[in-house]
C-alpha cells in the first residue's frame, strides 16, 4: 500500500510538474514597458471574441480602447476636399459609411453627416458618424494626460490620376502639423506614419520633434529595412499577421522600435508578443493587457 502511495504520488507529481512547464512554455513573456494602442481605435467589426460594433477610427471605439486602459490609439487620416484632415478608414466612403466617393470628393461637412454602416446586427447598436482630427484632439485634450497617438496616412488618393494619388501628400501633412500645434500635443506622444520616404522628409519638416515611423510590408522587408536606414527613421511598423521573430530581431539590432499592428486572438496575439515589440496597435484591448497582467481577470 505505502508503494502504491508513493507510485501515485510520485506520478502526480510528475504531472504537475509537466503542466506546470507546457504552461510557462506557451504563456508569453510580461514586458512592463510593451506600449500598448488600440488598433483603429478598438479595431474592426467582429462578432465574436470580442463582439466589437464600434466602427474603426470612431469616436466611441476610440474612447472604448482608452477607458479599457490602452496608452493610446492608432488612428487613420484622410484629406477631405476642402482640405479638413478626417479620421476615416476606407478610401471610398461606401466602403464604410452612408455616403459615397472618395474622403477627398467630399467637404468634411458632407463627411461629418454621413453615418458608419456595418450591416447586421453592427448597426442595430452604433449611431457614429465620421469626424474631424481637429475634433479627435480637442476631446483628448481634456484628459487628466494626453495618450500616445499613432497617425496613419492614407496617402494614396484613387480617385486622383495614376501618378498624382499622392499629389495632396504635402497638404495633409501640413494640415496635421498645424492641428497638434494648435492643441498643443506634446512631439513625445506622437508617430507619425508613412510608407513613403518623400512623406518622412516632409514630416520632419513640418513637425520638429515628431517621431516618424516607416511601415513595412513583410514581403519587402530587407528593402523597406534599408529605406528606413537611409531615411534614419527611429521606428519601423510591422503587420502581425506577417510579422516573425527574426524581422523583428534584425530591426532591434538595426536599432529601430518596433511597432507592430493587429491581433486579436489569445493565440494571435501571444505570437506577436514573442516578437517583442515595443509597442503594438492592437484589435484586442483588453484580452493583451489581461495577457500583459495590466488587465480584470
């Protein structure tokens, strides 16, 4: 009998001890300094893990990434046609909302009274309508502290002429530029990105002491590596569902930040977490911090 307790002691023990491991094994590492932002705001529609009916680069599902304890938030530009800087997604406004054309056919009124469609059943629960950067920073200058903001330029214009989509490039970031002036953002809470490297000269001009980020595409990695190099950008943005290990390893040693967008799923984002970023626009506020010990249980 004694042996017979032992045995079973011993193999439950060796069970633990097993878990235990494959546990540790598979839970990703806690970097207290991962900057965290919520992708679009709170991300895309999903009907599941999480159900999230705020539409992206919305007022509410900018307001849902910070009150669930993001940094900050990612969010997309636009120029309307009367030269407006607008949070916007999609280039067509069909794609996304009530209205139609390109943001830049349309005045930022016309913008500002169209509403975001998401079909069934997102629309049965979000009313939002588009608004205006100007609007974006006035809200968040009434926090208690100004939160990171990631700006991404939608800077290829369809319906403009093949080889003029860019020709408002300078205008929208002179726009931008005069915005955080006018609200007094702090240069430090600020990347500006851009997939282009006449975009990153005229940022810098336009906004000394904004950070200015180069986003990559993973198929052309060693290329966009050796823009950024050249450029001498101090951030390159990385996708999560390409982004690997070794990518994000060459950028570290190159001695860039790496900053990496997407993910949404317990498995997703423990993938891109061993990456190690420093800091992710991530479509799952919530389940990353839970994961980071930032987060209810």
């Amino acid at each position: 009998m004694k042996n017979y307790r032992l045995r079973f002691a011993t193999s439950l023990a060796l069970i633990l001890l097993l878990a235990l491991a494959a546990c540790t094994a598979t839970k990703p590492a806690v970097n207290p300094k991962l900057v965290v932002l919520g992708h679009a705001g709170s991300g895309f529609y999903t009907p599941i893990s999480p159900f999230n009916f705020r539409p992206p680069s919305s007022w509410r599902g900018i307001r849902r990434a910070l009150l669930r304890g993001a940094d900050g938030v990612e969010v997309d530009l636009q120029l309307s046609r009367d030269s407006v800087v607008m949070l916007y997604h999609d280039q067509k406004m069909e794609d996304g909302s009530t209205g139609t054309g390109c943001i830049s056919q349309r005045t930022a009124a016309e913008i500002t009274q169209a509403r975001y469609r998401g079909g069934f059943p997102y629309d049965l629960i979000q009313k939002e309508r588009p608004i205006t950067f100007d609007t974006l920073l006035a809200r968040l200058n009434r926090r208690p502290s100004f939160p990171s903001i990631h700006l991404d330029l939608h800077e290829d214009d369809r319906c403009l002429p093949a080889g003029h989509q860019q020709d408002r490039t300078p205008l929208l970031v002179r726009q931008i530029a005069r915005s955080l002036a006018r609200y007094h953002v702090p240069p430090a809470k600020v990347l500006f990105i851009t997939q282009e490297g006449p975009t990153i000269r005229l940022a810098r001009a336009a906004m000394p002491g904004v950070r200015v980020g180069l986003e990559i595409a993973s198929d052309e990695f060693a290329a966009g590596l050796q823009l950024a190099r050249a450029e001498k950008v101090p951030t390159v943005v990385l996708d999560a569902d390409r982004v690997t290990p070794e990518q994000s390893a060459q950028a570290h040693a190159a001695g860039f930040t790496v900053v990496v967008f997407g993910g949404r799923s317990p498995k997703d984002l423990r993938r891109v977490l061993a990456t190690q970023p420093d800091e992710i626009e991530v479509d799952n506020v919530k389940r990353l911090l839970i994961m980071q010990g930032r987060g209810p249980k």
